[in-house]
C-alpha cells in the first residue's frame, strides 16, 4: 500500500517565504501548496483539504487570525502552525489557545520549521491510529458478536446492551475465565463513553500502598521513592470508564477511599490537599461472592450498595455446555490464523471429549485447550490424541448398572468398538492405511497411532 503523501500549505502575503518555505518543505518530501492571504489560503484549504497549514498572521483580505478561526471551523481537527514576528507574540499564544498547534518566530530557523511539520505529522499519524483501533475495538466488541447459543446469556447481551447506555455503575460477577472483562469491554465499546479510556485495575495484584498511589496517585515526596508526581488511573480514566477486577479483593482502608469517589466524584492524590473531580464510570469484577464478603464483615456494605446499581452475573462453562461447540470452533479458527495453519475442525470423538468435559476454568481453559490441540495437531483436523490427557474424564468413569457393558467405564467401550471398527476396515481393505484411513474419516497418522495403541499389527 502507498503511503499518502502529507499535504501542507503555506499562506504568507510575502512571496519570499513562499517559495522559500516551500522548497525546503518539497524536499522534505512534502506535497506543498501556498496561498498570498487569508481568503485565497481559506479557499484552497476548502478545496484542497491539507493535513498542516503554515499560517502568517498579519496578511491582507484576511488575516491570519480570522483565517485560523475559519479553519477550525471547517475542520476542527485541522493543525495549525502561526508564523508571526517577535512583536506579535501575545497574539500566537492566544491563537494556541483557539486550538492552534504551535507558532513560530520570524525570521525563522528553518531546522525549526522541519521539525515542527515532522511532529504534526507524527502527532496526524497518532490521532488516525487511535482513531482505527477505537473503531476496531468498537466492531470487536459489538453485542452481535458476542458468541453464545445459550437462551440465559442471550438475555444477558440484552441487559449489557441496556446498560451500556447508561452511566451506572456495575458489578460484574462470575466464576473466573468465564468473561467478565469482555463483558467489561463491551460495556464501554457499546456506551457513549466508547471515545475515552478504558483503563483496568487488578485490585489483587498489588500491596495496599502501591494499589492506592496505582488508584489515586501521588505527589512528590509522598513516600518514600516517589521522586515525582503520579498521575492515578482514576485521573487517567477521565470522560470514559474504569475497571477493577477482583474488586473483592481490595483492603477495607481504599474501599473508604472508592466509595469517597462513587459518592461525591472527587478524590485527592497520596501526600496531596487539591482536590481533584473526576468523570469517570466504575465496573467492579469478582469471582467472590460480595454479599458473603459484607456478611464476614471485609467487604463495606455502603460501597456493595454503590457498585451493585447493576449486577451482570456469568455463567460458567459446564451451566451452557451448548456453548462449547461453537466457542471450541470459534477459538480453532482464530489460533489457527494466529499460528498459520489450515485447520477445519474437530473430530466427532473430540468434540465429544470437550462437550462431556466439566470445564473449572471455563472459556479460558477450552481457549488454552484448543490452542494446545493446534499446535500439537499434524493434519487439519483435531482429533483426541491432539487433546489434554484425560479431558472428559469426569463424564466417563461412572458407568450406570442394570444394561450392557455394566462395569466398563465409556471410555474402556468407546475403545472397545473402536478398535472393531479399525479391525474391520483394515481385513477389508486388505491392511491398505492410506484407503482404510479415508473410509474412517481419519488422517493416516491418526490411523498408524490408532493400530499401534489397539495391537492391530496383524490385520495389516
């Protein structure tokens, strides 16, 4: 793909700075237009839509600083950059404050001038890259995209969609790997915060002092090793949202501090007396049970109240086992692009192993399966032997008396007629693998393995 050349413009009633200016910027390897003043500068930049625009303020027709005014008007998102002399100086920092992007004194090091287009340029490269992966986050996290067949998730998606809109707090609850901080992102992705930050806080993660400065920040000399001021997540997080996953597990002495803030929207940094508002929506996340935490008395009932204004609970894995087939297949086709391969799916068996599995770590743990099956998978196709030992295990060793085949465990009769099947197909085919491996749906490899583990070396 051709990158778009950058596009500057240069309106200055004096002809030497032009031609001047624009040269050097050609070499640059800028694509360059100028204009003689304010009005002829105001319809080239309507027609030619430049990315920067070199700016004189004392001009005829229009001067510079009407001209900047129009500008932003038309594109506010336009950069700016004042030329002006010494004597005009109070003028440009006026003009920074109407939304230009910087100034520069005549006579003018050009150094200077090359330096300050490269970093409008970089600073137009950062916006649009910010710009692409809130549009990319927004898609990924689209309620429509969110894989479940099971009837209690969909109503979920339903509520998080109400939710979204709102500015409520929530509280989002749930075994853990079974999604809460993609719930957590969809939530934001979905809301009218979607264009702030969303940051994230692991509440467990770290000591009592450096969670709080983490939240909060903290100025000079606040403790010891704080050489400088710090910016907290809540600060950060200004105009959008903030996470605090295993908020169960924050100490009784910032659960104060939190509420403070769910309540009066202000708080102050650590070692500091301003106080400081902040905008900003709060989501906890536990695999605790909160109620149980207030009832033992660590957990603030005042501070469950704030955050539970809403309560998304998850369900795990094994209460939607409808689920698997699709997040198993969905998960295949993702590790596969990310490790290159050309995988098209399960082996009816294996599917059966992960449907029958009781899955404790929910969809993280069948993700770190189907990943593990990809990269030790030799063929397209995911058979048991590419799966986690014992996987499905808890399904098939309790064998129900009173039919036959009583005191075999399923696994030992899923063996059983596997092995009939294999004999069969290889005295009828006369030991050809590579044929009997197509009549049995299965890889050559699959094949080899299977005759070796069941002792079939004499049907060949």
């Amino acid at each position: 793909m051709v990158e778009k050349q950058y596009r500057i413009l240069i309106v200055d009633d004096e002809d030497s700075v032009r031609r001047l200016l624009g040269a050097v910027l050609r070499r640059e390897g800028y694509q360059v237009e100028t204009a003689e003043d304010g009005r002829e500068g105001l319809e080239k930049f309507t027609l030619w839509r430049p990315d920067l625009v070199l700016l004189d303020i004392r001009m005829p027709e229009m001067d510079g600083m009407t001209a900047l005014g129009e500008i932003r008007r038309c594109q506010p998102t336009a950069k700016v950059i004042l030329m002006t002399a010494f004597a005009a100086v109070d003028t440009a920092v006026t003009a920074l404050k109407q939304g230009a992007f910087d100034y520069i004194i005549k006579p003018f090091n050009l150094d200077e001038v090359k330096l300050l287009a490269s970093r409008a340029k970089e600073m137009s490269q950062m916006t649009e890259e910010i710009s692409l992966l809130h549009r990319e986050l927004n898609a990924l996290y689209r309620l429509d995209h969110f894989l479940t067949n099971s009837p209690r998730m969909k109503e979920l998606c339903r509520t998080v969609a109400k939710v979204a809109q709102s500015n409520a707090n929530v509280l989002v609850t749930g075994e853990s790997g079974t999604g809460k901080e993609l719930i957590a992102n969809t939530i934001h992705y979905n809301s009218l915060r979607r264009q702030g930050p969303f940051i994230k806080v692991n509440c467990g993660a770290l000591p009592e002092g450096l969670l709080e400065s983490e939240l909060f920040g903290h100025e000079r000399g606040a403790f010891t090793g704080a050489a400088g001021r710090r910016i907290g997540r809540f600060e950060q997080a200004a105009g959008g949202t903030l996470l605090l996953d295993e908020i169960g597990e924050m100490p009784s002495s910032l659960q104060v501090k939190l509420l403070r803030v769910l309540q009066e929207k202000e708080f102050q940094r650590l070692g500091g007396s301003q106080t400081l508002k902040t905008d900003v929506r709060v989501i906890g996340a536990t695999n605790r049970s909160l109620p149980k935490l207030v009832e033992e008395g660590t957990f603030r009932q005042d501070l469950f109240y704030r955050l539970n204004v809403v309560t998304l609970e998850l369900l795990p894995l094994r209460e939607r086992p409808e689920d698997v087939a699709l997040l198993a297949n969905h998960f295949l086709q993702k590790f596969s692009h990310d490790n290159g391969r050309d995988m098209l799916g399960f082996d009816r068996a294996a599917m059966r192993l992960l449907e029958r599995h009781d899955w404790p770590g929910n969809v993280r743990e069948l993700a770190n399966v189907v990943e593990r099956a990809v990269i030790m998978s030799t063929g397209q196709i995911i058979f048991p032997e590419d799966l986690p030992p014992g996987l499905g295990s808890q399904a098939e060793t309790h064998p129900q008396p009173g039919y036959r085949g009583a005191g075999q465990s399923l696994k030992e009769r899923v063996k059983e007629a596997e092995s009939g099947f294999i004999r069969e197909a290889l005295l009828h085919n006369g030991g050809n693998k590579v044929q009997t491996a197509r009549e049995l749906g299965i890889s050559r490899r699959s094949l080899l393995y299977k005759i070796q583990e069941y002792g079939l070396e004499h049907c060949e």
